[in-house]
C-alpha cells in the first residue's frame, strides 16, 4: 500500500499513539495510510517509487541519522558522534538478540556489566519493553 508511490503515506513510529495521530492529520486527504512500529518493517514496505509522504519518528533507536542525513543530500554533515553511532549499534544488536543481553555482550565483545551501563546511560531500557525482555 504504502510503497506504490501513487500518493500514499508511511508513518513510521513504535508510538503507536503518535503514529494514529499523525495518520489522522493525513486522513482527510484520502490517500492510503500504512503505519509501521519498526524502521526494519518500514524498509520491506518500501518500493522503488515509496510514498509520496513519509513521517519518521526520530526517536526510534535503530535510526541512523548520519545515512538519513546523507540520503537527504546534504553533503555538508558533519560525522555523528561516537555515543550516537555506540547507541545505534546497542539497540540493534538488542533487537537480534531478542533482548538477550548476555549474547549482545558477546557479539558486541563487552563485558555483560559494561553493556548494562551502556543500556542505563543510553537509556535503552525502555526500548527492551517491546522485545519482550
């Protein structure tokens, strides 16, 4: 639906009270509205022509803002910080490992106690919620 390019919008957002009030700004103009919790799910809804709007909720852990920057062809990024990209990279190997936290450590090749510090000080904690951690 979302991907077929002839007027549609993706919201993407794992607020999904966000997400339904934003779907209703879009509602009246009648064009057809896919609402994804997940930038992995949006990515597969995507086609070659993708919407003709897309809200993306900037908060959401696995986004990588210095891609997005470069994809939006604003030449003149400057690098993202080390804690963003560190952040980024947490929250996406939390997500692979289903929130296996022990795993995670392991791939990431820290010690458990220093990825539970990093969840803290990133505030990731929430974000396991929906992992089912």
């Amino acid at each position: 639906m979302a991907g077929n390019g002839s007027g549609s919008v993706l919201v993407i957002s794992a607020d999904s009270a966000r997400a339904g009030q934003v779907a209703e700004v879009f509602r009246p103009s009648g064009m057809p509205i896919s609402i994804e919790g997940r930038g992995s799910a949006a990515a597969a809804v995507l086609g070659p022509a993708g919407p003709s709007v897309m809200v993306l909720d900037m908060s959401l852990p696995e986004l990588d803002l210095q891609r997005l920057r470069e994809a939006l062809g604003d030449g003149d990024t400057v690098p993202e910080p080390l804690e963003a990209v560190e952040r980024r990279q947490i929250a996406a190997m939390l997500r692979y490992t289903g929130g296996n936290r022990r795993k995670a450590a392991q791939l990431l090749g820290l010690a458990r106690s220093t990825l539970l510090a990093k969840i803290r000080r990133y505030g990731l904690e929430p974000a396991l919620s929906h992992v089912g951690v």
